[in-house]
C-alpha cells in the first residue's frame, strides 16, 4: 500500500509539474485580424486602444470601458466612455506615447492607413500587437466585426447578445420592407462641401435602404460616390435622407430644399426631406439598428408605427 501510495504521489506530481508548465507557456494565441493580419493574441487583456469611433462602441457595449487606456479623438463622443484618457491622432499616432502606455492590444481602423504604409509599425516593433478592423460594407460584416472584438476579448456571451439582439431588430423591419412593392426612391447625402457625396451598392448604408423596402437611386453606382446635382434631380428621389450636421446654423435638410433647381424633385415639393442621425448611420457598430430604424419611419411612416 506504501509503495503504490508513493507512485501515486509522484504521477500526482508530474501532473501538477506539466500543468503548471502548460499554464505558463500558453500565454499566447496566434490569430487573424479582420483583413486578413496575423497577430499574437495576448493571454490576458486588461489595456486596450481604440483608434476608431465604431470600434470603441462595440467594445464599451462589450463592457469593456474601464480596459480603454486611449481613444481616438472622435471617439470621445461615444455614450459610457471616460472622456479623461488619452486622445490621440491616429492619423499620425506618436510611437513613444503608445508604447508609454503599455497597451495589451491595439484595436485600429483601415481608417488609420494612409496608402500602404502602416503607421503602428513601430508599435508592433516593440511587441504590442495590433489588429486590423477595415470599415465593414456589409449588415453582416458588422456582426463579424463584433464577434471577432468579443472573440479576442473574451466577452464572447455579451458579443452574441449584441448580435442577436440585432439580428431581431433588423428582422422585423425586413420582414415589413419585404411587403412593401411601390418602392420609393432615395437618395441619402452624407457629404454636401463643394461637392456632394453620397454611395452605391457595396456599402452597409445601400442595404439599410433595401431592408426598409425602398430603393437607392445611385444603386447601380459602386461604393462611395460624388454625383453630380444634374444627376441627382434627374432621378427625381422621392424621399431625400441626409446625415450631414449643420453648416454655419444652417440644418442640412434646410440646406437641401433651398437648392437651385432643386424645386422639381419629388421629395423637396412633397417634404420629404429628414435628417438621420449622423454617428449611428456612419458608423459601422451596433448602432446602425438606430439609423435603421429613423430612416424606416421617415420613408414609410405608416408601415413602420
């Protein structure tokens, strides 16, 4: 009994040996980022940096705001976020303050590119990993931009809980503009400088109009586009949406029915001109449902009550 004791101890003994070493050494986890990067994930999280105003929603809805150790300057709109760290330009990060704060993960945008050049090149030089998030283009890949920030943030539950509690929500507004067969016409300006900008198919903002029932009017245009206002009053929109703020106390939407030559489309003789909310319909994160929802009742008020 001695003896068999004593072989039973020293087995127990290797055991624990090898789990600890395990526990030790697989502290890491090799992975890819949302364009397609290799990346070593950390074993533990407890500092994060976002450099976009999409992503720092998602993760404060992961629950994750007391990690965020610096922002983007956008960002610091982002309803629950401590307006007190850090804000930075990513569009020329300084190298020396990042590493100073000893970030675990760099959560970064395809915004923060200019051209090929990667500006956390010397982040990851000195061993903090970074990962890629490009602006999604599609209501899915939204979804997989939240699970994956959930996936490496070990908020998974919660990841899946914003999820289908989206999924839902723009079911149920699908399932109504699926009905709907006189299909408005829209036309939706995110941009009104000295030239106006406004987007094709290929872009998350072109499928909420599809959701709700209605149809774009540049849809056979290809992403983001500049049309011209010839091209704009020659579609003749019956429904005008627009997420420009205001200009010099001037609304956008004011902006738009004072237009020359504007006076013969449809939606500036009808009214029917609304503004969406900017961030909410800009901004590929969760809140795309808000946007969702204001552009389903300003089309068809009396579908979506």
């Amino acid at each position: 009994m001695k003896k068999r004791s004593k072989i039973l101890a020293v087995v127990l003994s290797m055991v624990f040996a090898i789990a600890l070493f395990v526990g030790c050494t697989e502290t890491t986890k090799t992975m890819t980022d949302r364009e397609g990067n290799e990346f070593t994930l950390p074993n533990k999280i407890e500092k994060i940096i976002s450099t976009a105003p999409s992503n720092t929603e998602v993760l404060v809805a992961l629950g994750l705001s007391d990690k965020l150790v610096a922002i983007d300057k956008y960002s610091s709109d982002v309803e629950g976020i401590n307006t007190e760290i850090p804000q930075i330009d990513f569009r020329n990060p300084d190298a020396e303050t990042i590493i100073g704060l000893e970030p675990d993960i760099i959560i970064a945008s395809g915004h923060n590119k200019v051209g090929d050049n990667d500006p956390f090149q010397l982040v990851k030089e000195a061993g903090i990993p970074v990962v890629y998030i490009p602006s999604s283009d599609s209501i899915d890949g939204i979804y997989g931009d939240i699970e994956f920030m959930a996936e490496i943030t070990k908020t998974e539950k919660k990841g899946k809980e914003i999820v289908d509690n989206m999924k839902k929500d723009i079911e149920d507004i699908r399932a109504i503009g699926e009905k709907i067969t006189d299909k408005k016409k829209v036309y939706f300006e995110i941009g009104s400088g000295p030239t106006l900008f406004s987007f094709g198919n290929g872009t998350f903002l072109n499928e909420m109009i599809q959701i709700i029932g209605a149809e774009n009017i540049f849809a056979n245009e290809d992403a983001w586009i500049s049309p011209t206002p010839e091209s704009v009053i020659d579609a003749n929109p019956d429904v005008i949406l627009t997420n420009v703020p205001d200009i010099n106390g001037v609304t956008a939407v004011d902006d738009i029915k004072s237009r020359d030559g504007w006076d013969s489309v449809t939606a500036i003789k009808e009214g029917n001109v609304y503004g969406v909310d900017k961030n909410a319909s800009a901004r590929p994160s969760q809140y795309v449902v808000k946007a969702l929802k204001e552009m389903a009742k300003a089309v068809y008020p009396n579908e979506y009550k």
